[in-house]
C-alpha cells in the first residue's frame, strides 16, 4: 500500500462520502493516544457529503463529520473540512475502494444514520474510547471489553457505525474499533494521500484487516 503527499486543493474534487480521514495530532492526549495504540494516529472522521455550494462565496466544499472537541461542543459535529486544515499535526485522506464502494455502500444510509447523530447531538464518550485501547481481555470480553453502544461515540466508534449503517463493513462491534483498527480495515483503495505534516509518517499496516474481525 502506498502513501503519497497530495494538496487538498487537487484532492477536494475528487473526495466522495465514506471516505476516512486521519488526523495525527500534537497535542497531549493525542499523543497519549498515539503511544498506546503504538500509530501515529490519534483522530478520525469521515467525508459526509461533497461539492456542497457555499451561497455566500459560490464556491463548493466539503464536510466532515466527527466526534471530537470543538467550537465548543464535545461530540458528534458536522464541520467544512478546509476549516479543518488548521489541525495541528498530520492529515491523510483514505479513499475508499471504489469497487466495494458500488457493491457494498449505500449512501443514503450512510448519510441519514451520521446525519442523525449529529442532531441528537450525541456526546463523546470517553470512557469506552480509553477501553477501545485496551485489548488484552477482549476474546474473553472481560475488563476493557466495551459493549456496542450508541447513546454516545468516540471518533473511531462513530465512523466504524456509519460503515456498518450503510452496508461496507457487516456487523461489528463499533466500540471495539480504534482509529488506527479503522484505518487497518481492508476497504481503501491501493493509495492513501499525505495532505498535511511530516511526510516521514505513516499508516502502519494500512489497508490490512478484515472488519469480521470486529464482528459482534
């Protein structure tokens, strides 16, 4: 699998719903989060819809769905992605495979599950985001096993939920999926894009794992 170092300005166009994107950030519990998951991920979102007309400027844009803190709410926001280049730390866009994505995805779902949860204005949970983590008694589900939930989400548990919604991934456990299992999952294409920070980082074993093995 390969990376490559792409602007967002060559990639907006070619962005579509479902498709992941990685943050790697620089603050303390990111990088907290990046020594216990052993990654260089911390954050994910994912692509809600696309070429959307700004009425003010004429111009189109793309929106972001995630569970994260900002503009003072903690959990679940749709947000203009350009707004969020100013990220401190790295950003990959992981595309999806176009072929899964005309067998396996539908978009309506995708949208109107994601979309829902953002107006319930579901919060972030932290709790089962530290246990997602925490993986050494799960076949026994013993402590640290979280059981699926979707009174709240975590970042990761929220995309792994829009996946499942709209038919890519089967069914699956999603608050037992991190951001870095999601970005293992085997549903992009071969290539996913640098578009911002140190082009010496990467998505270990990108690309690489079946989503069964999150099954419920």
């Amino acid at each position: 699998m390969t990376m490559r170092t792409l602007s967002y300005a060559d990639a907006r166009a070619l962005m579509k719903p479902g498709d992941v994107i990685a943050f790697g950030g620089r603050a303390p519990f990111s990088l907290l989060t990046k020594l216990v998951t052993q990654s260089h991920v911390s954050h994910v979102g994912v692509i809600l819809q696309t070429q959307l007309l700004d009425e003010t400027s004429g111009q189109f844009f793309n929106q972001i769905i995630e569970s994260t803190e900002l503009n003072g709410f903690t959990g679940v926001q749709i947000n203009r992605f350009s707004d969020r280049l100013n990220y401190d730390g790295e950003i990959w866009w992981l595309p999806l495979n176009a072929g899964l994505r005309a067998r396996h995805f539908d978009p309506r779902a995708f949208f109107d599950f994601l979309f829902n949860q953002a107006k319930l204005k579901k919060t972030f949970d932290i709790p089962q985001a530290l246990q997602s983590a925490f993986d050494l008694f799960d076949e026994l589900k013993g402590p640290g096993y979280n059981r699926d939930d979707a009174a709240k989400f975590f970042c990761s548990e929220l995309v792994a939920a829009g996946f499942e919604a709209a038919g890519l991934s089967g069914t699956v456990n999603c608050a037992e999926v991190t951001h870095i299992d999601l970005c293992r999952w085997a549903i992009y294409g071969a290539e996913y894009y640098l578009l911002k920070g140190d082009g010496e980082k990467s998505i270990s074993r990108f690309n690489t794992r079946d989503p069964k093995d999150w099954d419920c």
